[in-house]
C-alpha cells in the first residue's frame, strides 16, 4: 500500500506534530495540505491511499472504505459485562482480574480493549500488530481516545502495542510468561454483515494461523491458547482444536486450549 500522509484543512500545530511524526514513524512521504484536495494529492502521488491526520485522530482512506480508531462494539460489550451479562470472549479466555493477555493480532484492539476492562489495573494486555499503519492508529488511538467514561479510559490506556509479527515475537519470549495468548486472524471466510472489517482487509496481515505459532504460544501460555475464528470455520480442524466455546446464535466461535491447571 503506497500511502501518503496529510492532514486536514486548516490543522492546528498538533495535528501538524502528529502527521510529522507519522511520516517518520512509518517513513512515508508527507504531504502539507494546503489548498490541495484529497484527490490533488491523490493525482500528485499516483496513489488511492492516502493517511489524512484530522483533529479526531487519524483517518486512513483504502479502496473498501475509511479506518479509523473506534471503539466498535467494545463499549457496548463492556457495559453488558457491568450490567452482569456474559462475554463469550472473556469467558473463553476465563479472565478475572490481575491476568496478563498477549493479543497476538491486535488489528481494531476490540477485543483487547474489553479484556482490559476485565483484568483491570492489577492486569495487563500486550497487543502485536504486524502492519505498522494499524499498530500506529491503534497505538495512538488507545493513548488519546476519551470514550467518555474513566473505567474505559483507563482501560484503553494499559494496552500496550508492538508493531512485530506474532511469528518471530513469539519464539523470542521465555515459557509462560502469559497467562493467555489469543489469536484473531483475518477470518478465511468474511463476514459479510461486518462492514467495519472492509477497510482493515486492505491494511492487516491476512495470513492463517501455522502450527508453529500455536505450538509457541501453547509454550507462552500458562493458562489457555484462544483462537477466534468465523462459527463453524475449518480451522479449528486443520489446528486440531477441539474444544469450542461460543453463543448458539453467534457468528463467531473461540477455538480453547487448556495448557496450564
């Protein structure tokens, strides 16, 4: 993806700070708005993709559509959790307080932000992302994000994120130093329902899970290996994961190994 980044019109000397870094961080050229149009610089750079830092944060333009730090259904997952209603994620991970989780795909931090939430202060989330245009607008969407309420706020905060691939992080790391791993690769077959994944198809590492991850990750782990994947989904054969957890109705299942008492 040949991104070029700028900024919107009129950008305050933060959003200029912001885009600079970017630029650097991520060592694509940047462009100063000016009077040019998203499609002038679109036309001066040959290129479709382009990464426009805005006073909400950075909005990244792809051929199936604009992403952005969101919350998703993090927010809403969270206030069933309070409300005393169940998480098929938190319980597959059978989180309580004080756990550390490492997200070996951090992709939308979703799920990272509600496993947060779950081990709390005492806890710790560590989120790899292979793609450094999404480990950056998450990284920078946890620290700045205001979801408008301080519990979430500092849930968001905690996590940590490490633009690396799970593939050479993993064999790097001592045994059972994470009470969980979990996985949440690009599903085989797409949900079609799910529009806020279409432009992430255009910027994540849509490779499967290999055995040889999971056999690293099953090391890691001092309590359980959770694999997300579409309901149904052939994975869980090909991984030989037999044990699975998730909503009768849902779309999603999470694929459960047990490596630890």
């Amino acid at each position: 993806m040949d991104l070029v980044i700028t900024t919107a019109h009129k950008p305050s000397a933060k959003m200029k700070e912001i885009a600079l870094s970017l630029a650097r961080l991520l060592n694509l050229p940047l462009e100063l708005r000016g009077g040019l149009s998203l499609d002038d610089i679109r036309a001066k750079f040959n290129t479709a993709d382009l990464l426009v830092v805005t006073k909400n944060g950075p909005v990244v333009y792809t051929p199936g559509g604009e992403y952005f730090f969101h919350l998703n259904m993090a927010v809403l997952r969270i206030k069933n959790l309070l409300n005393g209603k169940h998480d098929h994620m938190a319980a597959a991970m059978a989180l309580t307080p004080g756990m550390t989780v490492l997200d070996c795909t951090l992709g939308l931090a979703t799920d990272a932000i509600v496993a947060s939430f779950v081990v709390g202060s005492t806890g710790s989330i560590l989120g790899l992302e292979t793609s450094a245009v999404l480990a950056a607008v998450s990284s920078l969407g946890l620290q700045q994000f205001s979801a408008g309420d301080a519990r979430i706020n500092a849930a968001l905060r905690r996590i940590a994120v490490k633009n690396v691939d799970y593939n050479s992080y993993l064999p790097t790391l001592p045994d059972r130093c994470f009470d969980v791993v979990f996985f949440d690769p690009m599903f085989r077959v797409p949900i079609g329902s799910s529009s806020n994944i279409k432009p992430l198809r255009f910027l994540a590492d849509d490779q499967p899970l290999g055995a040889q991850a999971l056999q690293h990750a099953c090391r890691v782990a001092r309590k359980r290996v959770v694999v997300k994947e579409t309901n149904g989904s052939p994975e869980f054969s090909r991984l030989d994961i037999d044990l699975l957890q998730g909503g009768k109705y849902s779309s999603v299942q999470y694929g459960i190994i047990e490596v630890g008492d």
